[in-house]
C-alpha cells in the first residue's frame, strides 16, 4: 500500500461536515429524516464515522494552506463515534424518538451497497497528524458537544 510520500501536494481529507450550511444543519434534510425516525441504524450500526464542524474545517485548511508540507492530512474532530453511537445521540439532541434500526438486506434495498457499508462498516480516522503538523486543533473537539452547538 502506498504511504503519503507518493504525494506532491496537499491533500485534506474531510470528516463528516455539520454545522450552518451542511447535510446536518438544524431543517436540513438530513437531519428532517432523523427526526422524523427515516433515518435508520442499518445492522449493528458498527460504522465509525469522524465528524468535523465547518468552521473547524475552515480553520484547518487556512492552516494547510498557510504552513502544511506535502502530504496527506485527515480533519476530522477527536471523537470517532460507530453509528450506533452518534444517531441516537443525535436524535435525542434534536428530541427525537431512538432510530428505529432494519437489518442489512433492508438497508441495501433503500441504501445500496455502498450506504450499508458507511453504517456499518467504515473506519472513522485520527487527526493526529494535521494536530501535530498544521499546529491546528478543533474547537469543537467532539460532534457530542458539536451537535448540541449546532
């Protein structure tokens, strides 16, 4: 597998946006299916996903852009949360009843393949590097307080 090395540029990989302006902005609709429980967990919701609030991302990419080396950066916040774990909380936060939760062949007829593997397969990723390398760190260093902010 290939390392950063091979880059010749900057890359910024994103973690799940929230915040004004996003897919999980308060009305959007996004988080409409969540409080109207049509956003499911599929399967055991073992999906970990990495959140990042825009302004933290505005704030990292200045940072990248400004004084980043080559190479390959995640901005993402300091909590990786499985599905299981961040839906509920964010349905609570928005008053909502708990997702309902359909098996995977449910997901894959409504969702894909693609949407069964995000809620329960993929692994969330480490801002370790664009912490210590950009000299950046997240406001909101957790969607849990983030969510309830936004």
């Amino acid at each position: 597998m290939l390392g950063a090395d091979w880059t010749e540029g900057l890359v910024l990989r994103y973690g799940a946006f929230y915040g004004p302006g996003t897919s999980m902005a308060p009305g959007s609709e996004q988080v409409e299916l969540v409080r109207k429980r049509k956003f499911p967990q599929v399967g055991h919701g073992g999906g970990v996903w990495s959140f990042i609030h825009v302004a933290d991302a505005a704030e990292a990419t200045v940072a990248a852009v400004t004084h980043g080396s080559r190479g390959v950066y995640n901005v993402v916040d300091d909590d990786p949360a499985p599905v299981a774990e961040w839906l509920p909380a964010l349905a609570q936060e928005l008053g909502a009843k708990k997702p309902v939760r359909v098996p995977r062949f449910i997901g894959r007829l409504f969702a894909g393949e693609v949407g069964v593997v995000i809620m329960t397969e993929i692994r969330g990723a480490s801002n370790a590097k664009a912490k210590r390398e950009l000299g950046w760190s997240p406001a909101h260093p957790s969607w849990r307080a983030g969510f309830a902010a936004a």
